[in-house]
C-alpha cells in the first residue's frame, strides 16, 4: 500500500496507520480528522464532499464534533470500515488524489492545526500491570524481600484516577503544592513537590456503554476498545507515599495527566500483536484468555531541561505487560461496573527488566539515591521546574510502521 | 413563615428548605424542579409564566434541562435569589397562591413525577472522614493499637471514586461478583460479594470549573459548595479487603453508589450549623478554618427485608465528622486539581461514638462477628439479596425543619 501524500519511512503516521483525532483548523473551526504522514486531514469537510457516502452506520456527520465519542460509539463495524475507506482514499490513484480541490480543502500542514482531547473521558481507571514496575516500586516503598504484594498475580490492580485533569500534550503543568512528610520530621510540612516524577503509560479507549450489573469477557474485550494512545501519569511521590494508605493514590496523581492526541486503532496496531509473559499461578476463569493479546509497542522517554537539549532517559516496550488490556476490562466490568464511551484504561508504569526500560524516575534513579546524569552535566532525581517530559511510541515490523507520535508536557514551577 | 400549601409539621421539605432537583413530570417532559411539602414544583414551567423574572444573571430557562448543572453553575448570587424568590412565591398571600392557573400547570403530586439524577456528576471523590469510621475500620483490618494510620490526623484521606455507577435513589442494585479471598484459602475465588454493605454518607455539589493549578482556599471554599446530598457507598468487603493493599478500593465499590434525589442547598442548612470535633494535633496553615463548619443532621438507617419491615439500624449524625468539607474541598485543590461543576464529594461513612451510630453493616456487626436481629427474627451480618436499605437525613431547630428525604436502593441477586 502506497500513498498518494509523501513522506518519510520513519513516518508514525503511514497509511497503514490512520488514527483519529479532533483539531481547531486555522484558527476557525473544531472538526475530527485523521492524519497521513505530515498532513491532518479534515475529516468533517471529507464527509460532505461525499468521500465518506454509503458507509453503513455513518448516516450523519459526526466529525463536526468536538470529540469523537459519538463516532467512536458507532462501533467496530462502522469505525473499521471509516479507516478502510480512508486507506483506500489515500492510496495512490484514487478519486480523492485526483481532485486537487478536495485535497486542498480537506489537507492541512501541521503548522496550520492545533491538536485537541480527541475525546470527552467520562472515567479514567489507572492500571498497575507490569510486573517489572509494581516489584521495583513494592521493593523500595515496602519490603525488597516480599516486593509484589499477595493479591498482585491474581488481579489486575487498579484504581480510579481524576478525569478531569486529563490534559491534551502539550499543555504546562503546574508543580503541585501539597503535605508531605520528609524521612526522620516529627510532622508533615507543606510546599511544592520535590519528588515530581512521569510515569511512562499507555491508555485504551472504549468505545461502548454497558448497563450497571453487566460484563464484558476477556473474549470480547477487545471488540469493546477502540484504540489506543501514550499516556503521562505525573506523580509527585512526596506527596503520594505520605497519603497513600490505607486508600490509594490521590493528590499525588490528580494534579495532571498527559494523553497524546492521536488515538491508534486496534485494527492498525493488528501487525504488532505479540505473546504475553506467562501467568504463573494460573489465573481465575474469568481472566483467561486466548491469543496474542500483547502488543510489541517501542517507547522512549525524553527529558529536556529549559534551553537544552533532548535526553533519552528510557527505551521500554508495551510487550512487558504482565496483564493485557482484555484482561484489565473484564476485571473491570466483571463486578458489574459500567464503563462509558471515551472511558480511559491506562496501564500504569510500563518498566522492563533493565534499568534503562524503567517508566519513571522513581526507578531510573532508584529514589533519587542514584541520579541521572544529563547531556549538559546537570543532574536529576526527579523533574525541575521548566523540564519537558516528552514520550513517543511506535511499533515497526517487515516495512509497516504504526506510531503514536508523542506526548509531551513541560512542568512549570507551582502557582 | 408559612406557605400556601399544606404540609406535615414533620415535613423535610418546609418553606425553610427549598431543594433543587430533576424530575419527569407525567411520563412527558422533563424539567429542573423544588419541592414544598409533597407537591413538585416544575421550575421551567414557573419560569416560562414569568415567577422568576428580574433575577439578576438568570437570563435564560436553564430549567429546561435534563440537569441542574447549567443552573449550579450560575453560582451562589443568582441560586440563592432564585431560592429566595421561591419562598416568597410559597409564601401566604404570595402573588402565585392567588393564580390558580399557575398553580395547577406547575405544582404536580408525588406520583405525578419521577425524579432523576439532580446533576450530572463530572467526578467523584470519596472522602474517610470520620475518626470513628475510620478507627473502627483500622481496628478491624489491621491493629487495635494503632487503628488511625499516622497521616489520618493530618490530611482529609480521600481517593477517587466511579463517577459512572451514581444512581438516583430507587434504582436496583446488582450484587457484585467478584475476586475475594476467604480466611485461611490459599487461594483466591470468584463469585458473588458474602459480604455487601452499605455506608451512610453524605456528599456536596460543586457549583465551579476551577483551572489546573487553582486552588480554593478553606475560607472560600463554601461558596463553591452549592448543596449537599444523602450517599450510600454501596461496598463490598470481601472483593475489597482482597484488592484494595496498595491502590485503595476499586470493584468493592465501584458497582454502584446511590444519591438522594434533592440537592439541599448550604443556605437552607445554614441554622443547623455546629462546632466541629477537636482537631488535635494542629493542622497545617491551608486546612486551619474559622466558625462552625460543621452541620446537624441527624442521620438514620432502616434495612426492609423483602416482603418484611423496616428496621432502624443505625442512628448518626453528620456533626460527628472531623474533617468539614471545607476542608475537604480545600485539600483535594491545594495541589491545583482542577474541579468541575456537578462534582460529588462523599464524606465518608459517618459513624458516631456510640454502636448504634455505625454507619456500615461492617461496623454495626463488627465484621459479622456480631449479628443484627431483625424485627422478623432473622439474622443480618450483611445485606441480603432483595433487601432494601433507605437512610434518612434531616435538620430541626428551632421549630424549623430541613430535610434530604431519602436515598434508597435494593439489592438484587448477582447477574
């Protein structure tokens, strides 16, 4: 499959991938769209110039939209069958590349658009299911000798994070102010985080609504997600190992969190499927599953200090995953929940077995007690004010590339 | 002050309260709506025959809504002259009590209506404010000795719960299915919750969208309350005490929670204010308050078997709290968590000091160990299948009588 629109093979956005997303045009108008190497493409003006007829199940133009939860509750067979149309309308010798109005109406550089939440988040639930961060985290928050706790082989550990701090890359956050209470004080004291930190994560999107009291199988989870993006869980650890027992993670977690703006399909990311880590001890019936249900998904975390240069600080992967998304939604619903369209599922810190795969911080600089040196000398345990975390994720294989593009937000000093 | 309709001396829903709430009015329309006595009054209707002219800010039917959101959002200046302006309209000798057109479009009978979710709720947080909850839960899940966690004193612990599965009073409740892992099993297994629950509490609304960094301070943070709520935290031990070591509660509670349909606002509970309990030690500067910031509301439980009585099990009251919800709402913001209008932040199961004002089966039985007996001579460590749980909740002083109503739900047989 070749296009009609050039560009690079290290491109995320090749026409295999086709992902979808909502972005302002020149300044004037909100519409849904999809984008093909270097080009946004206007899915919305798309649908009236006729491109999108006779899809079944698309009987209005949902892209005029601010999000993309009505498209996305449409359902697999309506939105696989938009991406199919659209790889067709971008491969060379099609009608559209032949009608250069169209293209000039409908194609944007990316100069000319500015990304926006490609969808409403009625809940976000954040995971904990690479085995790889929960011992690190259990060894030097708890006990080295008993580092994953008993429940962790046995449920996908979860819990509910602040949908209404989920912000777009790209947007500052803020240092969060909060109590915290220093190794060896009698008491708690008060002021910014110094302990601020990412979490390297990825988040599913759903694309249904399920009554209270019903649940959906590992079987037919997947048909329920409807893509994927990157996902920044800032943390700041001060302030979440002071407050989080005996109830979770709170104020440590909910002053921000970073998706990146394009949501990669399931369909796209197909080619990548890839075994998981074997469960040991055999999992309860309603967690079992059949199939690849991991992804081989290359990430890398970047850390850019104010005025300098771009750092690598982490290559990890997707793959490591000891519980897979299928796995994560049927737990979640299994007690009846209902999940809602647009719901976020992030999979929490996906660390590897090497150091240089650590998700966070946290673990590269093992409690800051071993820093990371930078390009410029300088040295960090944790994030400074006007450091940019930058995340991008892609998956490669027998010429196909399918990428995320990145995530990326600089932390500002608190207000 | 005393009002042209009728109602009950021991009615919650006097002139003095005026709640606001969304109901569906003959099985036709829906519209925002208050309550005096036992007649619902259709505010849209009220506003469209022009009652509620000349408010300042109030330029629109807002009322024609499926929620009070738009309406909250106004803030306190025009809620509260809308809430005068219906006191004066309830009034005897008002202009309306002599229009008995007006009258007979707006004013509807109880089972004229159905009432609905008063607001859609953006995000929902789950608060652990009572020193008795919480000291009767460390006793039993962990040491008697040290049953307060060293932060509790400190910080009002809180963490994020499921904004999907709140419902309004009256709808059914699924019983979970779930993980659990009984005393002594090596291993876990999966079926029905042996040990549901509910917990009294009560919840606020808030009337703002803050932005990412903000924070309200305790001393502002009552003007952002626009009014309160009956809560039942439906809960499930067993699938909880399994999951919740490190992340918190997650399928224990997440299953569905249940919310009083009236929103009683922080005006109409202004004469039931009260000092709060000792906070000892000192709190940090930002959750430091003046004046009474706690409220007398005499709380109350009943369990109705099927087919079989009420009984009275519980007897609490929300002055017992140690942390108010200024507090409350003042910490969860202190980190720049943005907040959103419709927000429900529950306080947390309110127990008192007394046995019989446990507000949880698990309190109330100590964890089973100690059964109720029921008025028909049955036996309770938990909550039955087909058993209904209602808590009342109301304010009298003075002669002057403020009330939730109810929230209610029962339980159903798992799925």
């Amino acid at each position: 499959m070749t296009s009609f629109i050039q560009y690079d093979s290290k491109s995320d956005f090749s026409i295999h991938n086709i992902p979808f997303g909502v972005a302002v045009f020149n300044n004037e108008y909100i519409a849904c769209c999809t984008r093909i190497g270097d080009m946004v493409v206007d899915l919305a003006t798309l649908y009236d110039f006729g491109f999108l007829d006779n899809i079944e199940g698309l009987d209005d133009n949902l892209f005029e939209a601010y999000t993309l939860n009505l498209f996305i509750e449409l359902g697999k067979p309506v939105t696989n069958a938009v991406r199919l149309r659209l790889q067709e309308l971008f491969s060379e010798n099609s009608s559209l590349s032949k009608d250069e109005k169209s293209i000039a109406d409908c194609f944007f550089d990316l100069d000319q658009v500015q990304m926006m939440m490609p969808v409403h988040v009625p809940n976000y639930t954040d995971f904990y299911s690479s085995i790889e961060h929960a011992t690190n985290v259990g060894a030097m928050f708890r006990d080295p000798e008993n580092a994953l706790l008993p429940n962790w082989k046995h449920i996908p550990v979860g819990y509910h994070g602040r949908a209404s701090s989920i912000v777009i890359s790209g947007v500052e956050i803020f240092r969060p102010k909060g109590q915290t209470k220093p190794v060896g004080a009698d008491s708690p004291i008060f002021g910014p985080s110094q302990q601020l930190d990412f979490e390297l994560e990825m988040g599913f999107i759903v694309n249904e609504n399920t009554e209270m009291g019903d649940s959906i199988s590992v079987e037919k989870a997947e048909d329920s997600i409807f893509g994927m993006v990157l996902f920044n869980d800032w943390s700041a650890r001060d302030i979440q190992s002071w407050e989080y027992v005996p109830l979770g993670p709170f104020l440590g977690k909910n002053f921000g969190s970073s998706v990146s703006p394009w949501i990669v399909t399931l369909e796209a990311l197909e080619p990548f499927r890839t075994s998981s880590p074997k469960q040991e001890p055999e999992v309860l019936d309603y967690l079992k599953f059949n199939g690849d249900k991991n992804f081989d998904i290359n990430l890398e975390v970047y850390l850019k200090p104010e005025n300098g240069d771009e750092n690598l600080i982490s290559e990890s992967n997707f793959k490591y995953m000891y519980w897979n998304m299928a796995q994560q939604l049927a737990h979640h619903t299994v007690n009846g929940c209902n999940v809602e369209v647009g719901d976020l599922y992030a999979s929490g810190t996906i660390s590897g077995k090497d150091k240089s795969s650590y998700g966070s911080m946290l673990e590269l600089t093992w409690r800051g007690t071993n820093p990371l040196t930078l390009n410029d000398g300088s040295e960090r345990k944790f994030i400074n004010d006007n450091d940019t975390i930058t995340m991008k994720g892609w998956a490669e294989k027998d010429g196909i590339r399918v990428g995320f593009g990145e995530v990326s937000g600089k932390i500002l000093p608190a207000k």
